[in-house]
C-alpha cells in the first residue's frame, strides 16, 4: 500500500482544503483544531444520549438530534463534495468496495452453511420487505461516520490514525451488545480505510447494508438480540 492515498495525505500534515477552511473563516490553526475536538466530542455525546437514553421517545429524540448536527457542522465548514465523500463515486473505488463487502457477506454465507448453521438463523429477522429503508438507515451512518467523524480525526491526526480511531469509536456506540461490537469493530476499520482510498459514502453505504442483514442471516437472535445496541440491548 503507498504511503499515501491516490489524493489524501495519511500523515499528520495540514491537508490544502483545511488550509483554504481556516483562511476562510479567519481561524488561527489552533483554534481550528479546538473547534474541531469540540465538534467530534459534542457529535459523539449526542450519539451516545440517542443509545442510551432511558425511554425509546427521548431515545428516537436524540437520534434526530444528532443527526441534524452533525449534517449542520458539516454544511457550515463549506467542504466540497468530494471532501465529504457525497460526489459521484469512481467507478474503480466502487468496484473494489463492492467487491470486497459482498465478498465478505459470501464468506459468512459460506462459512454458516459449511458449519452447519441455519439461514436464515431467524425466522423473522431480517425483514426484507424493509431492506431497503435498511440501506438509507447504513448510507446516513457512513455519512455521520466518514463524513463527519472521519474528516474530522483526519485533519486532528492524519488518515491513518483517523482510521482506526473512527473504526474504535464506530465500535463503541455498539455497547455492550458484544457480537455487534465485535463485527463492528472490524468492519468500521475496514470502511474507514476504503474511504481513506476511494472517499466515497455511497458504495459503502451498501455494503454496510449488506453485512448488516448477512449478520442478522446467520447469528441466532439469542446472541444478536435483534441487532440492539444501548440501553434496548439491556432492556
């Protein structure tokens, strides 16, 4: 793997956009970097008030709300779209990012059937009649993911870091449903780094959809419990 991405620095380095941004807004670059920490910190107590907040009501609340922020801050730092990962995809990247997440959903099919499992190991889990709102619902956190959290901790700490610190927190608001945390830190990693290489949410977007519902395909719900993470998973 090079050094750097085909357009994107992995070093800890000031990348040209965030210069022209700080310029922009008339930011010294410490300052940037202090509104940057409080950006990521405050986005992410969101998350965790929307996992674990005490009622569903307040809990669907909070989910909005973090949201609408995070959509808000990315909006008023006036990224392009290619920054942001919302452009058209290029066709080699979504090929690859495809091919790599339906190859990995084969793999678990595969694997299942070989040990002897069911598939589907729930009979009423997944819904595939609701697949498709599933997949908007994997799109809008590879935003919150990539878009926000990841270009954020990539101007904070380069892309490399940013990788695995984005995959450790996409992780963390799985808590403390262990096999979701688990699956979840590893494909947090891995998409990161292709949006690291190909800074793109939509291809991803799919294949997060993909694992989601080859995941609920194969892990019993005794052990899934219907994918709850938070304060649901407890209840």
């Amino acid at each position: 793997m090079p050094v750097e991405s085909k357009s994107f620095l992995t070093s800890g380095t000031t990348v040209p956009e965030v210069e022209v941004r700080i310029r922009t807004m008339g930011l010294t670059a410490a300052w940037r970097r202090r509104l940057v920490w409080a950006q990521v910190v405050l986005a992410f107590l969101f998350v965790e008030c929307a996992v674990w907040a005490a009622r569903l009501s307040v809990r669907s609340r909070w989910a909005v709300a973090a949201s609408g922020l995070v959509v808000i801050l990315a909006i008023l730092d006036h990224p392009s779209a290619k920054w942001l990962g919302v452009g058209i995809p290029d066709s080699h990247g979504a090929a690859v990012t495809l091919l790599v997440g339906f190859g990995i959903a084969a793999a678990l099919l595969a694997g299942t059937v070989m040990a002897g499992g069911q598939i589907p190991a729930n009979p009423q889990f997944p819904n595939w009649h609701m697949a498709w709102k599933y997949v908007l619902w994997a799109v809008l956190q590879q935003f919150m993911l990539q878009s926000f959290f990841f270009v954020r901790l990539e101007e904070l700490f380069g892309a490399g870091k940013a990788v695995w610190i984005g995959g450790t927190l996409f992780a963390l608001a799985h808590l403390p449903n262990v096999i979701l945390t688990s699956c979840t830190l590893f494909s947090g990693l891995l998409f990161c780094e292709l949006f690291r290489r190909y800074r793109n949410i939509y291809p991803l977007g799919v294949v997060h959809a993909a694992l989601g519902l080859t995941l609920s395909s194969t892990v019993p719900e005794t052990l899934l419990q219907h994918m709850r993470v938070g304060i649901g998973y407890l209840q």
